[in-house]
C-alpha cells in the first residue's frame, strides 16, 4: 500500500538539488499565495522577546479576538497546535465506537482514529462530469450508517470536508443540516472540517448553527488561510460542554505565544483577509482556464485555493512529470494514495500570477517534449 504522505516537505526536496527550502516553488501545500497578514507579522515582531514567558494558558487574548470575528461565543471554542491535535483530541472521546470519513478525505480523519483503535469505514464520493468536473457526496449511505449506529446503540463521527480536501467539494448548508440532524437523531456526532472556508465567501459555513445542533463540531484552521503551516494554530467550535471534555486531552500551552499574537493581528486584519480572497479568486480560475486548454488532464472545478487533476497519459506516467518538475525545483502534491482516487491523481495549490504562469509553462514544456498534445482524453 501506498503512504499517503502530506504535501510541503519542501526540506526533502531541497537536500537532493541542492538548495535552499526557499527556492522551492511549492505547489503541493494549500497556504495562502498572499503570504503573512502584515497586522499578524507585526505582531509577530512586537512579542518575540516575550517567548522567555509561558504562554498565556488560557488564550484569552485569542478567545475574544476569535469569538468576536467568527460571531461565536468564547465558551464555544477550543484553541489546538493546529487542526491535526484538535482531531486527535477528538478521537479520544470514551463514547466514540466509528469513524466516517470521505474517500477521498483528509487522511488524518482516519490516522487519528485509528490511533485510538476505532473502527474506520470510509464512505466514498462519486465523481461525476457534467456540467463539470466535481465529486458528490453520498447521502443515502450516510443516512444508512447513521441508522445502524442507532439501531446498535452506538455513537458514531461522521468527518466531513466542506470544503473537502483534495478536491474542493462544498456541500450546501441545508445538505449538512440535514445530516446533522440524522447524526442528532442516532446520538452520533458530525464533524465539519471548515479548513479551507475563508478562501470563499463563507456563505457556506456551519458556524452560525452551533447553539442550534449541540452534536455539531466544526473544525477551523488558521493555518492555511493565514499562511502560518510553521507556527500552527486551529480551533474547534461547537458545544462547550462537549468541547471541555475534549479539552482534557490537549496538554498544556499547545498554542504557543507567538502563534496566539499573530492570531490575534490577523484575525483583526479586515484589509488583508479582503485581498486573500480577491487575489486566490482571481488566480483559480485563470489557473484552471489555463489547465483546461491541455488535452490530457481533468481537473475539478476549484471552489478554494486548490485544485485535483489527474494525469491521463500511462506513458510518461505521473511519476516521470512530477520528478521532471522536481528538476525544476517545483513540488506538486501526489494523491495516488488516497483511497477513491489511484493512478494518475494529483493536486495543486493556488499561488501568484508569476508562479501560475510559471507551473503551466513547465506543462507545456514537458508536454511538448513527449507529445502528448495529441492525447485524446478517455473520459
């Protein structure tokens, strides 16, 4: 079986050429194009020397700044190194019997269940082509495992990405609620991964109907819509007695003090959070016009700052494109390994303009050079 292994290891890939992590143009991970909120670099700045300190262990600068720009209460939010802790964390609950996770998903849905040795099923989404590229969800299977859990008694998570990752999928508010109310109805829980939500209008977001579905857990990344993947920083909102059991499993000061002051900048930076959105807008779909025009590749429709393609050729294979853009010192992100995809998926984030225009130069590059613009799509 193949590892299905995080993309951003740019480290990896500079010791074999030879280079500085920095001259990596790096594809495979979905931070921000725009880089640092200058408020959250600002602060950075103004509380480095602080780090003699430990930070404050109850986050209370973040909590209010967090609660007052995601219009939720403080009681209904639950600071993490990042989202993967926050996840961890989760599984931990006593209660937990099964995992749902989407194929494809996030692996670390499944990694962290399985490391309190809960069972996994995986539900798998249909890929469909008309009117375009995109993946659905399948709401009758989930309706019928709900069922079973509360035929057995048991209480189930169900992990849904919205938008879900690697394929940039979004379910509407009303499909979610629907299933947070089966989930209700079954005792189980429902997790909505919003990890990638600010990149949109967050019209779609699950946020605002915490208070009304107290089995509704949604998880929060600041790491990817505020370019910090190096500090880390998540949050996971929803019911506050459900988040305190939770809380006792994550240790101590996991939110370190210079990831909680530039989350405090940057939640506060309205002008920045604006040019995010109008920037990764306007470059997803130039990129996926420009990607669109090469005969052997689908891609997905982008909803956020990624995209899933798949490489059609079976000579040269993925494998041999993706060590020719190693070459290059370009790194795109390998999903081969994620069950419901295989041979020939991989994905790409959104970056700038010139690094855009640099990746597709590179296609066309190697495209010329093994002929593969009389490739006829099989799809």
């Amino acid at each position: 079986m193949i590892k299905n292994i995080h993309g951003g290891n740019i480290y990896k890939i500079a010791r074999a050429h030879g280079v500085q992590p920095q001259d990596i143009i790096d594809f495979s991970a979905n931070i921000n194009p725009v880089g640092l909120s200058p408020k959250g670099e600002a602060a950075l700045k103004e509380h480095l020397s602080e780090i003699i300190h430990y930070p404050d262990p109850n986050n209370e600068g973040l909590l209010e700044v967090t609660s007052k720009t995601l219009g939720i209460s403080s009681e209904q939010i639950l600071f993490g190194n990042g989202a993967a802790q926050l996840l961890y964390a989760l599984m931990e609950l006593s209660d937990l019997k099964e995992v749902l996770v989407p194929a494809p998903g996030f692996s670390e849905y499944a990694l962290a269940a399985k490391a309190q040795n809960l069972k996994v099923t995986s539900y798998p989404l249909t890929l469909v082509a008309d009117p375009m590229y995109h993946f659905e969800m399948p709401y009758e299977i989930l309706r019928d495992h709900l069922h079973r859990a509360a035929a057995n008694g048991e209480r189930y998570l169900l992990c849904l990405g919205n938008p879900n990752n690697p394929d940039g999928s979004l379910q509407t508010v009303a499909t979610v609620l629907e299933l947070a109310q089966l989930a209700a109805t079954s005792n189980s829980l429902l997790l909505v991964d919003e990890s990638f939500i600010e990149f949109t209008n967050e019209s779609h977001s699950l946020r605002p109907y915490i208070k009304e579905y107290p089995n509704l857990l949604v998880l929060h990344s600041l790491t990817k819509f505020y370019a910090i993947p190096g500090l880390r920083l998540g949050a996971l909102l929803g019911n506050g007695e459900l988040l305190a059991r939770i809380k006792q499993y994550i240790p101590a000061w996991s939110v370190n003090h210079l990831a909680a002051h530039y989350g405090i900048g940057a939640l506060q930076d309205e002008v920045y959070r604006q040019k995010s959105r109008a920037v990764v807008a306007r470059e997803k779909e130039w990129l996926y016009g420009a990607i669109k025009a090469f005969p052997f590749l689908t891609v997905c429709a982008p909803s956020v700052n990624f995209m899933l393609l798949h490489w059609q050729p079976e000579s040269p294979d993925l494998g041999v494109f993706m060590e020719f853009l190693s070459t290059k010192n370009l790194l795109i992100r390998s999903c081969e390994a994620y069950e419901g995809l295989g041979t020939g998926w991989f994905r790409i984030a959104v970056k700038d303009r010139t690094n855009n225009e640099l990746l597709i130069s590179y296609v066309k590059e190697f495209a010329y050079a093994h002929n593969l613009f009389s490739t006829s799509r099989s799809d």
